[in-house]
C-alpha cells in the first residue's frame, strides 16, 4: 500500500476549486461505467429543500478542511462547492464549509437528511467522526516546542486533523488503497459505497450509507472483477467471510481493536485478507484510535531519513526498517506520533511544499528589508 497524494485537482491551502468534483465513464466494463448505467434514483425530499447551517465554533487551528479530507485519510468524502466537503457519517449526510468570518475561520455544517428531532445526536456522530475530543492546537504547540522544523510547518499548515473513521468503513477503504492510484481507488470506493442505502444528492453527486457487513457478504468476487477491482476483490470478499465468522460479529470485533495495544491491533487486522503491515497501520491510525500508528511508504521514509534518521539515507527500504521509522517518529513525538507524521506528510504534498516556498521566501525578503531599513538608520 503507498501513501496517496492527492489529485493535482485537489484544493491546496490557499486555492480551492469552485466547481464539485465528478467522476466520468471511462469505458465499458469498468467500475464507472457502472454509474453511467444507473437510472436517476427519485430524490429525497432532503434533496428538495435547503437545510439550515450551523457554525461547529472551530477556528483554523482546529479544523481546516483542505488539509484533512483530500490528503488521502478517506475517499468518500467529495468537495462539493468553494471549500466544501460532503459525506456520510453514519445515516446523516453532511456538508461542511470553511468560513471566513470576523472572528477568524470558522466550519459550519449542514444536516441534508436528518430530522430536527435527531440533530443532536447527529452532531455528536459527527463531532466524534471529526475526533474533536481530541485538542489538536495544543498537540500542536507540544510538538512545535521540541522541533523547530515542525513549528515551522505547523505555522501555516494548522488544522490537519486526523479523522475517527467507522473501522469497517476504514478498512474496506484501504484495501481497495492498495497498489492503486487515487482516481481509482475513488472509483472503487463509490462503487462499493452505492451498494449501501441512498441517503442524497448534493451538487448532483449522489451519496450513499456505507454498507453493512451483511450487504457487502452478498456481493460475489466476480462481480467485483467485473467492476474493475481485480485482484482486491479476493481480499474484500475474503475479509468479508472472515469477519463475519467472529464471534459476536465482524463489526463489534473490529470496533473492540480499539481497546488493544498497537502491536496487537496490527497483528489482528494482518490476519485478514488483503491486509499488509502499511495498511493496518493506516486502519489504526485512521479509525481505532492508535494514535502513535505510523504508516510508512516511500514519502514517510524519505522524511524520516532526511531530518528524523539521516544515517540511514540512501538505504533501501525494507520491513525491519519500516519499524525503525515508526520508532523514530514514536520517540520524537510520543503517543501522538500519527498525527505529528500526517502533518510532516501534507507539507510534502506539492501544493504545499509550492505555498511554503512561497511563504519561505515572503519572510526572507521581509527580514531583508528590515535589516536594509536597520542599516539605513544606522547610517543617518
């Protein structure tokens, strides 16, 4: 499994597209051929009206959403307007958008579906998705005060939340992340994503609850091929069956990893199919609540040996290794060392290492100027 960078389409942090992004039939058998076959379901009548906004009273540091929903954490979530971003937690679809506000940025959400007498409980559903028990400005600060390089990053890339996904949601997702692009990944995520039930439409993309365990058993691997999955049809059928032998059921046994230690959380979720030591990593860190899970590919190691582990440079990336960047990164950062490498991990995306540059050389020139000024002064 490699860690995904985003599409060049993706927003960066100081540009956003204003169109919502939509997939297209590419050609015949294929997984988005399977769309373009579907007749238009009739809407809901969410679909007819438009919902109230509420503001979640978080400011940038906290929460910026073109740092955490298209920076390879999940694939169900689409951006849906100007920095928007549209998904399902649970049964409630859900907009959220970031706002520039005279206190600062805010994020407003928008229930598309959810009666008013559920609201409550849908904003809780969705605080927890958001992992806001969790203070991510403090992390931050911490982080910063033991290493000057992430106080640097952390200046201009705040709020890169890490999600507390659904663990079978999560899963189903990164095997599908496996050996794959973003694009088709995306593909195979919203096909297994329709087979849930509809729950919307919201800028003409239509959404769906992830579907259970018992709906995904019905789903045969030749189908999957059949829509493109290729040899990951095996290991989603494969965990599937597995799963669903468990003892008290495959979801509950999932959601139980939450309470092991690392180590035992990674060996329980390597026993399914499909299921590298890099993938679990990414379940743990993204969904079951392993903080210090540090998933490691090419882009983790290439940080690791440039500023965490310089000796090792040059040298070839193995699985003894792998756990040897994630120790690093765990003694650098300590029990929140996930979240402390997703941020290192955004910086390096193009977009943003562009806007650093960019922002690096603003600074310079204006430390340049003052010294000028400074020296002109001293010369009068």
């Amino acid at each position: 499994m490699k860690r995904h960078r985003p599409l060049p389409s993706q927003p960066s942090l100081t540009t956003a597209t204003t169109e919502p992004i939509r997939s297209k039939p590419t050609s015949a058998n294929s997984i988005s051929s399977y769309f373009s076959s579907k007749k238009p379901r009739k809407p809901l009548i969410s679909d007819l009206k438009t919902p109230k906004r509420a503001s979640l009273n978080l400011n940038r540091s906290e929460l910026f959403l073109p740092l955490t929903f298209p920076t390879g954490q999940t694939f169900r979530w689409k951006q849906t307007s100007h920095l928007q971003y549209t998904g399902v937690v649970g049964s409630h679809l859900v907009s959220l958008i970031q706002l520039q506000d005279a206190n600062g940025t805010d994020v407003a959400y928008t229930f598309h579906n959810t009666p008013t007498s559920d609201q409550a409980a849908a904003k809780s559903a969705l605080l927890d998705f958001l992992n806001m028990s969790i203070c991510l400005s403090d992390l931050w600060k911490e982080f910063s005060a033991s290493d000057e390089r992430f106080a640097e990053l952390a200046e201009h890339l705040s709020g890169a939340r890490v999600l507390r996904q659904d663990p079978l949601e999560c899963l189903i997702q990164f095997i599908c992340s496996s050996n794959n692009n973003i694009k088709r990944i995306t593909q195979m995520v919203d096909f297994i994503s329709s087979l849930g039930n509809y729950v919307g439409v919201v800028e003409g993309i239509e959404f769906y609850e992830f579907p259970s365990l018992d709906r995904l058993s019905k789903v045969s691997e030749e189908e999957l091929r059949k829509a493109g999955f290729g040899y990951r049809a095996k290991y989603i059928t494969g965990t599937v069956k597995v799963l669903q032998s468990k003892p008290g059921g495959g979801e509950a046994w999932l959601a139980s990893l939450r309470k092991l230690d690392l180590q035992n959380t990674i060996e329980a979720l390597t026993t399914l199919p499909g299921v590298g030591p890099k993938v679990a990593a990414c379940i743990a860190l993204f969904s079951l609540d392993q903080h210090h899970a540090v998933p490691v590919d090419t882009h983790v190691w290439k940080i690791a040996t440039r500023y965490l582990i310089p000796e090792l440079a040059g040298a070839r990336l193995t699985p003894k290794l792998c756990s040897r960047v994630a120790d690093a990164f765990v003694e650098k950062y300590g029990r929140y060392a996930g979240w402390a490498q997703t941020l290192l991990f955004i910086a390096e995306l193009p977009s943003q290492k562009a806007l650093l540059q960019s922002l690096t050389n603003e600074t310079k020139e204006a430390v340049k100027d003052v010294n000028q000024k400074k020296v002109s002064e001293d010369n009068i």
